[in-house]
C-alpha cells in the first residue's frame, strides 16, 4: 500500500454509479523543480498521474475541476457516445505514468467531444505534452503541445478563463519558444509583460523576462537577422 495516496469518493454525475480515486496527500508532495512551462517534476508521486477522474462504470472522464459540472445536455452526449462502447475499467489504483496518459486522453476527448472551453483542452493537452516529457518521447511531447498552443492562443482572443491572462500570454511565448517559434515567443513575452497584472507576481515577470531574452538570443542565433525590431 503506498500511504502516499487515499481514497477520494466520487459520485458520477452521468449515471450516479459512486466510486473511489486516488489523491495524492498533501504532506507527501515534494517538488524536484520546475520547468520554464511550469512543468512541476517530483521526487515521490506525482500529483499530475491523479488530476483526471474516470468512472469505471459508464466511461466519462474530465478534470477534478470539471468533473462535476457538466451540463444535462451534455450528459446526453455521453451517455449516447461513450457509454455504448464504453468497457469497464478502473482507474482507481495507483497509476503509472501510462495508465495516466491512457486517463488524460479520455478526458480530452471527451472534452472535445462536448465541445468544452479551448483553454480547458489546452490544459489537458499540456498536461499530456509533460506526462510525454517524463517519458523522454520528444515527439509527442512536441505534438501535445502544439494541440495547447493552438488551443491557447484561441482562448487568449476570443474565450474568458480562469488563468491571469499574463501567465497565459507568457505560457503561449514559452510554448512557441519550446517549439522554435522565436519570433512568436518575443512577441507574447512581451505582451505578458505590458499587463499590468504581471507586477502582482514577481516570480512570473522575471521568468518571462528571462525567457524573453533566451527567446531572442535564439532568434539571432537561428535566423541571423538584427533583432532590434523587437527590443521591448
């Protein structure tokens, strides 16, 4: 038994079937580091393997924080689409790191199947494009957060989100920066860094200035242009 984790009771909000998840206690979370993409890597378990809610008895999967807010109308959706070919799976033991992609991909699909905010898939996609990077599978992880940026910058324009919108602009420079979009990545930085909200965290305006500067060091480094156009 890894005394780590614990049961947390669940009630299905699509066919009521109650079911226990594991949780990760909070006096077991020790933090290794973090990475430029708030990417949090731990040294015992992983909070992130636990962040999706499965019921093993109808298939329906989202986030801790929208598992309980789906819509009766979208209930329907998932008791026509998912439940039919659904076959029974718990997810309710200790999960390695694949059985948690296996978790977050359901939930993405789901969520795209219910046509659920942008910025809600683009987080589960990014959570998937980490779960790929404690795999060292650069490839999917690439893939993954291409899906997060796309669905990022979306939800930047044109959708509200729970996120300060700093933390997304620097999140969508640091993504672009990740996948050699330089010059995008300038430009967002330097958006996040106009928000007047960015003074608020101290820790997020020197990450993003310091991004921003490695961001435009490759930029000259890659494309050999004069980068004086994008001095902030």
């Amino acid at each position: 038994m890894n005394n780590e984790l614990y049961d947390k009771k669940i009630k299905c909000p699509v066919c009521n079937n109650n079911f226990n998840t594991k949780k990760v206690r909070s006096s077991a979370i020790r933090t290794l580091k973090r990475d430029s993409d708030l990417c949090i890597h731990y040294k015992t378990v992983n909070p992130y393997f636990y962040g999706v809610f499965v019921c093993p008895k109808c298939g329906y999967a989202a986030t801790e924080t929208k598992f309980t807010l789906i819509k009766k109308s979208e209930i329907s959706i998932i008791k026509e689409n998912i439940m039919p070919k659904w076959e029974y799976k718990d997810f309710g033991s200790e999960r390695s790191l694949d059985d948690s992609i296996k978790a977050y991909k359901l939930a993405l699909y789901e969520g795209n199947l219910l046509n659920w905010e942008k910025s809600y898939i683009g987080n589960v996609c990014l959570k998937i494009a980490w779960l790929y990077r404690y795999k060292n599978d650069k490839d999917m992880e690439d893939k993954f957060l291409k899906h997060a940026l796309e669905c990022f910058e979306y939800s930047f324009s044109k959708e509200s989100y729970e996120m300060e919108s700093y933390v997304l602009a620097y999140l969508i420079g640091e993504i672009n920066r990740r996948l050699h979009n330089y010059k995008e990545a300038i430009n967002w930085f330097g958006i996040a860094l106009k928000d007047p909200g960015i003074k608020r965290n101290r820790q997020i305006e020197n990450l993003t200035r310091d991004q921003w500067r490695l961001a435009s060091e490759e930029y000259k480094s890659n494309k050999g242009e004069n980068n004086s156009d994008i001095l902030l």
